[in-house]
C-alpha cells in the first residue's frame, strides 16, 4: 500500500498597507476608494476617542465595567465596510467601531455597560445583534441567521467576530463544524489580539497561526494583518463572495493588539511585558492609515486638528444622550430576552411590581 498524500494545506498572510506605509499597489487596487479611505480613518479616530471617553466614565464611576477596543479599529471597521446592508453582524465587545460604521448610534454601547437594557435593543432594520459577552455563544447565532438566510434565498451572510481565545470553546468548534457541514454563508472573523485575558496566544491555541483551526473543518482559512484596513477589507470581501456564490465558509484570523487592559477591572501591567506593547503600538492602525493619507495628498495637519475638534464635540454629544435618558423601569429587566415571555417570567414581574411597595416598607420598618 503506497503512502498518499490525501490532504494538504496553506495558510496564505495578506497584507497591503504594511507597518512602514509601504502600500502594494497591486493588491491594493481598487480596494478602497481614496475618499472612502479618508471617511474610514476619521471614522475610526471618533471611535477611539469614544473608546477613551468610555474608560474615564468608567473609572469616574458612571459605568459598570468597559472593555476597551483600542487598537483593534480596522478589524470591524474594514468588515463592516466589505459587507452590504443585508449581511448579519454578529459581534463580541470589540467591534464597537464596526457596529458604529453600520450605523449603530454610539450611546448605545454605553448604555450597555451601564448596565441598560435599551443598549441591547438594536433598532429596527439594523442587521446585527447585540454585543455578547458570553464568549463563544455568537459564533452559533450567526450560523442560524445564515441558516435562515440560505433557506429564505435573500443572498445575506452572516460575519461573526470573536476573539483568540473563544476558539478554544467548544460553541467555536461547535459553529465551524455546523457551517461547513451545511454549507452555510458564514464568515468567521477571529481577532487574534494576543490575548485572552492574561493568558497569552501561545498558551491558548498550539500551532504557528490560529487561521489554521479552521482547517479541519473544511474552511478556506487565511491570516490578515488586521491592522491594514486595506488588506482586512479585501478579505472580508472575498470572503463574503465565497459565502453567498458558493456557500463556502470562510475562518479569517486578524492578526492585531489589545492595547489597553482586558477590561476596566483588569491591570495587564502585572502579566504583560511592556516591551511587546510598544511594539505593536508602532503597527497601530490609525497611524498606519493617517500616514498613508498624508502621502496621497488626502490629509493634512489643518484636516487633523478640525477631525479632533469634532471628535471631541461628537463624543461630549453621544456622552450627554446617554446619561439623559430616562431611567429604565425595574420591570424591564424581564423585557428584553423573550418576544413573548414565559408564563414564570410574567409571574415574576408581576409579583415584583405588586410587592415592591411593600417590600421598600418592609425594609424600613426593620
Ligand atoms: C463562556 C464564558 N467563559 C468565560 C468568560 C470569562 N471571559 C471573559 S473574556 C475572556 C477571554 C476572552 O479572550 P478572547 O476570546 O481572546 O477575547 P478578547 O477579550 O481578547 O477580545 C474570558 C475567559 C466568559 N465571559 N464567558
Ligand atoms: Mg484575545
């Protein structure tokens, strides 16, 4: 019995804009237009500046916990810009700048962490769901929005965005192998910031790229500098492509950086060498991208000073909607998970409203 190859495989790494401003011309052709480029960056500078102005609301005490998606911008950014209105987005917690490009008002979000359900409402005719913080549970919804979709004939895919760490999940390989089994128009975008926590990539997932998980299961797989919006967009493109013409599924690893902690309640200067952070602070995104501009005549230093005025005035704006809103009724944290709620549900929001009177005299009676 002679030995045969019965499999093989590459794991190809696209990049166009490089960390040096090198742009690859022809890669790069026809990716995004020149003005489009100008309206991505000074989209995802707004958004860092909300992501900063999170984070102080949060140590100022407005807001429960944050996690910050400081420099990861161009991965969500360039996906939700490759994707038409009909695709479903289906993300964890940094892809805020995504979400925003597609047309999610920014406060939003805040209520979110604030700990408001109305965060979670997405408005009507907007084709995503809101954030999960569960890590791992996303990758099945999308698999079932795509399933619906597929079924339907409405030619939509569905992207779904998780971290490094969520493919050592089992809902992870659970969605890849449902996806690829029934050839459903999904796009899994994972972002490998090198970190699940403080555990590092290497200690998370063996092997030399995450892309190659996906392998296994049957999907074309493909490792993206995800801090070159260009590269991220021309990805998500074929890959959405591959999805609705032929049903194939697409596992995407964006290579990119959490610059800040885990989260408002993590301190990564107490597992994490700050050399490694400085380093990639050179492959920031946005920097990356602005620089790119400048030298094709798009951008200047007048352009940049008028971009953070308005930066500064958007976010105040956003900050000021989202503290303003009424508070929630106690009742409406039954209201948000179930279209129709179970009779237990109903039960116990109506015993909360019918006692809550008496429990507040209660209490004070003691
Ligand atoms: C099901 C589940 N298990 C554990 C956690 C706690 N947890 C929150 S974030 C996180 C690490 C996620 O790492 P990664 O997927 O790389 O995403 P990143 O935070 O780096 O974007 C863990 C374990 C959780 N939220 N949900
Ligand atoms: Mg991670």
């Amino acid at each position: 019995m002679p030995r045969e190859k019965v499999f093989s495989a590459a794991i190809e790494r696209i990049s166009i804009l490089d960390e040096n401003g090198k742009f690859d011309a022809k890669l790069g052709r026809n990716v995004i237009p020149l003005e489009d480029a100008v309206a991505l960056y000074e989209h995802m500078f707004i958004c860092r500046e909300y992501d900063a102005i999170a984070f102080k609301l949060q140590r100022s005490g407005h807001m429960g916990t944050y996690p910050q998606n400081w420099g990861q911008e161009a991965t969500s950014t360039g996906a939700a810009y490759a994707m038409e209105d009909r695709d479903w987005f289906v993300s964890a917690y940094r892809e805020n700048a995504g979400m925003f490009w597609r047309g999610l008002p920014m406060e939003y979000i805040l209520w979110h962490w604030m700990g408001d359900e109305r965060g979670n409402r997405i408005p009507d005719g907007l084709r995503m769901l809101p954030i999960s913080v569960p890590i791992g549970t996303q990758m099945l919804h999308a698999c079932g929005l795509a399933w619906a979709g597929k079924y339907r004939g409405d030619g939509s895919a569905a992207v779904t965005f998780f971290g490094d760490g969520a493919t050592s999940e089992g809902d992870f390989h659970e969605a890849m192998n449902f996806a690829t089994t029934l050839e459903l128009p999904v796009v899994f975008f994972c972002q490998n910031n090198g970190w699940a926590i403080s555990t590092p990539r290497r200690r998370n997932v063996g092997g030399e790229t995450v892309a190659q998980r996906g392998l296994a299961y049957g999907a074309h797989c493909v490792q993206v500098d995800g801090n070159d919006i260009y590269a991220v967009v021309k990805v998500v493109r074929e890959a959405l492509e591959r999805a609705r013409n032929d049903f194939k599924v697409t596992f995407i690893e964006g290579v990119t950086y959490r610059m800040g902690d885990h989260t408002t309640a993590d301190d990564a200067r107490r597992y994490r060498d700050s050399a490694e952070r400085e380093e990639w602070a050179k492959r920031d995104p946005l920097a990356r991208l602005r620089t790119h501009l400048e030298e094709s005549g798009a951008w200047d230093t007048a352009k940049q000073e008028a971009l953070e005025a308005r930066a500064r005035e958007h976010v105040s704006g956003v900050v000021e909607r989202a503290e303003g809103i009424e508070k929630p009724a106690a009742a409406d944290i039954f209201n948000y998970t179930f279209a129709q709620p179970p009779e237990t549900l109903i039960e116990q929001r109506e015993t909360m409203r019918t006692n809550s009177l008496s429990l507040r005299d209660a209490v004070r009676s003691e």
